[in-house]
C-alpha cells in the first residue's frame, strides 16, 4: 500500500478556550474525525477574595435582573450561592451560559431568564435588545463580570435610566510562555493547523504567544492558517491582525462543528 502524504492529513484542530470549557468542543471535534488539540490562551483564575462577590449575592433581592457575563461568572458566582430566587431574573449572552445554570439547577421554570433572541449573533447588543428595558427603568440591575470587562451592557443600561451596578467574579489572564508550551506552539505553527478563537482578547494573547516564541517569521505562519471564529467583533480583530482566512461560523458549538465539517 503506497504511504500516505503527510500534506493529505487532515490539519489539527486547536481548541483555544480556557482549560475549564474546552474538553466538550475537544470531544465533538474528535468525533469528526479531526485531531483536536487543547492549548487555552486564557486562564480563568477565582479570586483570592471573594467578599465581595459573595456579598453581593447575598442582596440579590435587591435587583430586577442579574447579568452573567459568561459561564465563568456563573460558576464562580454559585461558589457563594445555594439556590438561586425565582423572583429575580437573569440575564446570559450565550448558549454555553445556559449551560453552566443548567449546571447549577436553574432552569427557564425556576427563573426568568433573558438571552439574545438571534441564535446567529449572541452578544451584549442583541440581550439588550432583549431584555425590558421599560419595566427595567428606575430598577437596579446587577452585571457580574470579570475583573476586566467590557462596560458596553452597563453603559447601555445606564442610558436608559437603569441603576448598574458591577461586581467582579474572576480573573482571566494570558498563560504563561512555559518552554513546553512554546515548544508546542511552534510545532502547531510550523506543521499547520486550523485555529478555533472565542474572543479577541484570545487572539491576541495567541499573536503575542507566537511573537515571543519564534519571532516574526512564525507570525507570518500563524497569520497564514486558518481560523474560525464565533462573532463578527473577533472576526473584525482577526483581519485587522492580518489574519487571511478568517470563518466565521455564528455563535454555538453546533455552528463551529458544521463549519469544521463543510471546510476541508
């Protein structure tokens, strides 16, 4: 039997997510037939006081709606909880935060839960479009986020004469250039792969990474493979990073998996 062609192998798939949310995209991707290789360009990390956090959970009935920002915030946020109260509603951007409540024994019968309606585009903008912002108005809401985040919920809701009020959850943090790290990283870049991204901090964190270990001539590589991304902002930041193949797939493991089917 003749050998193979090293090029005709299929190209790794890189799971980028952090290390506590990528085992299930890594297991659906092997499924496929493709190789998926875990390597996270963020650590999620709790904080070492959680005072504040938990004191913040414990006058939720004074809000009308608390928005998770991401399933990290959901976990870190039921280390200081038992059951959540029915009475006060709660607002996700994506499927994976529904998810990670489900996790946690909160259901659309155990609470109201407000995400964005576009299965397509799951981001701040759409669950503001979603959410009552009438019946909102002259109320307190509460946004748990990490310890660096984006305020265009809380700005939003502001304008629309809506009391914010933040508290941070965890901490997410570029990880550290170990030597085996940067060892793999090269051999992903110098081999090929296909990059799967969930946020430009990410991405960004990955064009470093690849700056340190192996200078220019590796970000040249890394700009040259293929990545696949979730959100039109990411994809905006990829191309402005001069990244030259750039999918984007939606929001939702299922919209990754059929775009890593329908690619070659």
């Amino acid at each position: 039997m003749p050998h193979k062609p090293e090029s005709s192998r299929p190209r790794p798939v890189v799971v980028t997510r952090p290390l506590q949310q990528a085992s299930t995209l890594a297991d659906q991707v092997n499924a496929l037939g493709r190789e998926a290789v875990v390597f996270p360009l963020l650590v999620i990390e709790a904080l070492e006081d959680r005072a504040e956090l938990c004191a913040a959970m414990a006058r939720l009935h004074d809000y009308a709606l608390v928005v998770f920002v991401s399933p990290n915030a959901i976990d870190a946020t039921f280390a200081c909880l038992e059951r959540w109260p029915s009475e006060v509603a709660i607002g996700v951007v994506g499927q994976g935060s529904r998810t990670a409540l489900r996790a946690h024994g909160v259901e659309q019968a155990d609470a109201t839960i407000y995400a964005p309606r576009r299965p397509d585009k799951m981001d701040s903008e759409e669950l503001l479009a979603a959410l009552p912002l009438a019946a909102l108005r002259g109320r307190r809401v509460l946004v748990v986020r990490a310890q660096q985040g984006r305020d265009l919920l809380g700005n939003a809701l502001q304008q629309h004469a809506i009391e914010v009020d933040f508290v941070t959850a965890y901490r997410r943090l570029a990880p550290p250039m170990t030597p085996e790290r940067s060892a793999r990283l090269l051999a992903l870049l110098d081999d090929g792969a296909d990059w799967v991204i969930t946020s430009s901090e990410a991405l960004r964190n990955l064009l470093q990474m690849a700056r340190l270990a192996g200078g220019a001539d590796r970000v040249v590589k890394l700009q040259r493979q293929r990545i696949y991304v979730s959100h039109h902002r990411i994809a905006r930041t990829a191309e402005s990073l001069g990244f030259g193949t750039v999918i984007l797939t939606g929001s939702g493991d299922e919209r990754l998996i059929a775009a890593l089917q329908s690619t070659p």
